[in-house]
C-alpha cells in the first residue's frame, strides 16, 4: 500500500513554487521596465526663453 502525501507536503510544495514564479516574475518585469526606462529617455536642450534652435 503507497502512501500519500500528507496535506501539509502539499501546501509546503504549491507555496514554495507560489514564492518562486513571483520572484522570477518580478525580476523580469524589473528588467524589462528598465530597458524600456532606457529606451524611453531622450536628452533634452536648454534653450533660453522665446528662442528657438537657429538663434
């Protein structure tokens, strides 16, 4: 006769993989907001009041 898992395994086993996909998950959103972040950024010119880029 096998015998089963107790419940308590179970959990222990649904948490730890629970803790381990949001960590993963996390850390590529992380990365992927920084990239954009890099992407996103463009270097702006100080111009002085009411003047334009030929003056």
């Amino acid at each position: 006769m096998k015998r089963k898992p107790d419940l308590l395994w179970i959990l222990v086993v649904i948490l730890t993989l629970g803790v381990v996909t949001t960590g993963y998950t996390q850390s590529l959103w992380e990365r992927s907001s920084a990239e954009q972040a890099m992407l996103v950024y463009e270097p702006q010119t100080m111009l002085a009041p009411y003047t334009s880029l030929d003056q």
